[in-house]
C-alpha cells in the first residue's frame, strides 16, 4: 500500500533506511522466514524502482558484515540507527553511479532526491528509537 502511495507522490522516500534496519534485526534474530519476507520486499522495490536486481540485497550484506560490523566497534549506540540510515542512501548512490559508468547509462538520479529522503527516513528512524 505504501508502494502504491509514493508513486502517487512523489515527495514520499522509498523507505530503504527502514528497509536495511528490518533486514539487520530479523538477520540479528535469525528468524528464517521473517528474513525471506525482507528480502521479498527488497526484490518489490528493486522492481518497482526500475534497479538492477540483487542491487539491494549485496548492499544491505556488505553495510550489515563490514560497515557496520567496523561501526559497532566505536561506542556510537545513539546515533548507529542514523548512520545506517546516511549509508544505505550513500552505498545506493555509490551504487547506481557506478553501474551506470559500467552500462554507459545516464543516472536519472538527483542527489537532492536522497539527501530528502534521508532526511525524512533520519527523522521516521528517531522516532521510532526514542518511542521504544
């Protein structure tokens, strides 16, 4: 449903920070099926966003194994949730501007757009922390 409300406007992100952070807590819990149905749900929005399949999926692995994993070893507990956030946005960025060096495609992408949404997922994200 909210698929289909963020095509209609456009000023609503796609939530891929929220996104990564149920893909790191149902990959923390172990719980097989939960995990597949994140992963199902990353498969929609590659589709639904016109990206590269598996795009999502090796970004969310390498942030959740090697960024983050290096991140938790400073005492960052309060602002971790933020960062995952800024790097989601900034390893899809990264992404998408090197596979379109790759194809010789034009990013049809701007900047802005993800600074935006970072911003909104940042503010949705802090909510949801401090309410718990």
């Amino acid at each position: 449903m909210y698929e289909c409300l963020a095509s209609m406007f456009v000023y609503l992100p796609p939530l891929l920070g929220v996104l990564f952070l149920l893909f790191r807590h149902y990959d923390q819990k172990e719980d097989f099926w939960q995990f597949c149905i994140i992963i199902a749900i990353m498969f929609v929005v590659e589709i639904f966003y016109d990206m590269p399949l598996w795009l999502l999926f090796v970004l969310f692995v390498v942030l959740r194994y090697i960024v983050i994993a290096w991140l938790t070893h400073f005492n960052v507990k309060y602002i971790i949730h933020i960062a995952q956030v800024i790097l989601t946005y900034i390893g899809l960025y990264v992404a998408l501007v090197c596979i379109s060096i790759i194809t010789h495609a034009t990013l049809d992408l701007n900047p802005i757009v993800l600074v935006y949404y970072c911003l909104f997922e940042i503010v949705l994200v802090s909510i949801y922390e401090y309410t718990i």
